[in-house]
C-alpha cells in the first residue's frame, strides 16, 4: 500500500473474529455444526452420507470428501449441501431470535468491544471476521460508529432491522472483477468507510459469481477464495493491513485451524513484527499444545505456521467474549480493561 498525506492508512490494533467469538450470543462452534448437519432429515435418511459424518466429526473435512472426492454422485452432493445450508439457517435463527435482554446484551457486545476498534483521525478500522452468521449486521449500531462491508451494502445491515426469516429481500449478490478492481482503487482514499468489516469466508445470505451461496467451508478454503473476486480481494486486504509495521492482532474465539490465515499471521509475525493477543477459553497451556503440535504429525504438515505464530504472542486472556464487558452496565470488566490498555485502545 502506497501511504501519503491523502490516502488513510491502517489502524495499529486490528480484530480477528472466529466460531468463539458469537458462540456466547447463539452461535455454533465446528463440533455444533457438525451435529445440526448430521440432523438433517436429507442425512438421516441417506445411509451414505450419514456415514460419512460418523466417520469423521469435522464437518468441513466430510464436505470436501462428499463434494470433490469422486465418492460420492451429483444427488448426494445435492443433498448434502441442502443440508448444510439449512444448518446455517439453523444458526442464523438461533443468533437472531432474542429477548429485550439479551438484545441489549449483545448491542453491549458490539458498543463495547467490536466499536473500540474503528480507528481514528486518518486511520482505517479492521474488523475481519471468519464467521458467516449475521450477528454484526444485526448488532451492531452505526450510532456508535459508521461500519461498512467493502464493496456490499444492504439497508436493514447495522441499524437493528434484520429479521427472520432471512428472505430474498435479505440476500445479495457480489460484484463482478470489473467491479472490484474499481473498488480496489478507490479504497484508501480519503472519504471512503472509515470501519470495515470484512468477512474473509463469505456470509449466509451472499451470493457469488457462480450463483451459488458464498460460503468457504472445506479444507480448499484458499482455491474457493480464489474463485470469487471479492473474496479474493478481501483476503489481499487481510494480507496487507498485517504486513504493515508493528500492527496489533487482537484474536478471539479463532481455533487456528485455517492453514491460509495461520500462513498470513506466521508471515506477518516474522516478517513485519505483528504482536498477538489471544481472548481464548482454552487454558494457556491447552493453547500452548494447539500451537505446537507433534512434529511430522498430519495436523503439522496440514495447518503449518502454528509455531511461528506462538512467537507472536503479546497477550493471553483466558476468557470468552462475555467476560470483557460489564452486562447492563456498558463498561469493560477489569480483564476487558487489561486487554484494551495493553493495545492501546483505552487509557
């Protein structure tokens, strides 16, 4: 990125979002997913693809095997993506469907962690995300600050209005390559979206340019962002803004199991001084055996990079989401002001 006096530049403190992160507010972890899926009326009642899901509890490695394996015809790998997509709209339901309380709960959620990250002066916000629930469009108050998707835009996103069912008024369509090399361009300009999110996976409820749902799920996450221009440029995004100096990483809820973003961060580590803090329930030393593990081992030589990023690491919070912020009382708790001191986004 090409930095002067009129363009705007990245923040220094930067969120990364994963399963964990919406998981206290109605979101499902992988492990959930893989059940809501098994539980599908389409599995159930094929002996096929039901096996294929006892056998293997990760649910993004059973649908690599039933899509691109050759095991499996065209009307199994129909009804297995049938019922995966209802499995998201299983989770879009459940995050959405709330009571008075927990609607102010998670508006606290987004006020008092998600906004402190939006940047300021001439500084771009990043929030990037690997959920593809609609919790922020639905949580999340441009009353606080103006948040943006790059290159998308819908009128019930930020502004509370987001309801069930999510019907074709609620879905969109994403550009084409012209149109995102046009994006490209123009995107550090002054004047443009001051806070971005950007959904580095996709979204229920987007539609790419194959006029299939944009969702990456699977084990080839990287060829499927590939495929579909604003996703590819998402991810460059992803690249760049960590490749700047001295950029602060503060992960939630993220299991390091994407071998394209552990690749970006270890990158980014060693590269570019990229400091890591971690908001995890897992106990330090659990994280610890995450990121170191046996050498030679299939998991080493499919995610790589986990050692590198342990390198990183600036700050551990053994904590989830919940345990940042004061319920009911629009404050941070003093493990939420540890966290926010430490990079520099509170006093």
């Amino acid at each position: 990125m090409r930095l002067n006096s009129n363009l705007r530049t990245p923040a220094k403190t930067v969120l990364l979002t994963g399963a964990g992160f919406t998981k206290n507010f109605g979101g499902f972890l992988g492990s959930e997913m893989w059940a809501i899926i098994l539980n599908q009326k389409e599995v159930t009642n094929n002996p096929r693809l039901r096996n294929a899901l006892l056998e293997d509890l990760n649910y993004e490695s059973v649908y690599d095997t039933i899509l691109y394996s050759g095991q499996f015809e065209n009307r199994e790998k129909l009804t297995f993506l049938s019922a995966t997509i209802k499995a998201y709209v299983e989770l879009h339901e459940n995050i959405l469907k709330s009571n008075s309380r927990s609607i102010s709960i998670h508006a606290e959620a987004c006020r008092e962690i998600v906004g402190r990250f939006k940047g300021v002066g001439k500084e771009r916000g990043f929030f990037f995300t690997l959920n593809q629930d609609l919790f922020i469009e639905r949580y999340f108050s441009t009353d606080n600050c103006q948040i943006t998707i790059p290159g998308l835009h819908h009128q019930d996103w930020f502004n509370g209005k987001l309801g069930l069912p999510l019907d074709d008024k609620g879905i969109v369509h994403l550009p084409e390559e012209a149109r995102v090399g046009q994006l490209k361009q123009s995107f550090w300009n002054k004047g443009m979206e001051n806070y971005c999110y950007v959904k580095l996976h996709g979204s229920f409820g987007w539609w790419g340019q194959s006029g299939e749902a944009a969702l990456v799920i699977g084990n080839t996450k990287s060829h499927m962002i590939e495929q579909e221009p604003l996703l590819r440029w998402y991810f460059e995004l992803f690249e760049e803004v960590l490749s700047q100096p001295n950029i602060k990483l503060v992960i939630i809820g993220y299991g390091f199991r994407d071998s394209h973003i552990n690749k970006v961060i270890a990158n980014a580590v060693q590269l570019n001084g990229l400091k890591l803090f971690v908001v995890s329930t897992l106990q330090p030393s659990e994280f610890k055996d995450l990121l170191h593990p046996i050498p030679g081992s299939l998991e080493m030589q499919v995610l790589g990079h986990l050692c590198d990023i342990w390198k990183g690491l600036a700050g551990y919070y053994c904590a989830s989401v919940n345990d940042l912020f004061v319920q009911g009382r629009s404050e941070l708790t003093p493990v939420g002001k540890s966290l926010f001191r430490r990079v520099e986004l509170i006093e």
